[in-house]
C-alpha cells in the first residue's frame, strides 16, 4: 500500500483507538446513519417515474 495511505490508515486507528465507549458508540451510530441515508436516497432516486399515460376516460373507452 502507498505510504501516504498507510499514514492515513495508522493515523485514523489510533484515533479511533482513543475514542471512548461513548465516543465510539455515537461514530458507529453516525456512520449507520450515514450508510442508510444514502442507501434510501439512492433507492429514491432511481424509482422509475410513473404517470398515467391516458386520463379522462369513460368506463367503456377503458374498457372496464
């Protein structure tokens, strides 16, 4: 791995090391947080957008 990444990843776990239980639970909850919301935004996103293609029909015109 490059040496810049690896000083990033070390410097990020000690960090993390440093958190506290509370610290710790409320970055886990964040990121949970964060994956979900973007999981729903991108599922609301890319629904297809539906319309009715005909409006204003008598009952026999469509044929019910």
């Amino acid at each position: 791995m490059p040496s810049p990444i690896s000083s990033v990843l070390r410097r990020l776990t000690h960090t993390i090391r440093e958190f506290t239980i509370a610290q710790r639970t409320v970055a886990i909850i964040g990121v949970a947080v964060l994956v979900l919301g973007i999981a729903a935004l991108s599922f609301w996103v890319t629904r297809p957008q539906l319309s009715p293609l005909f409006s204003g029909l008598s009952g026999t015109d469509a044929n019910t």
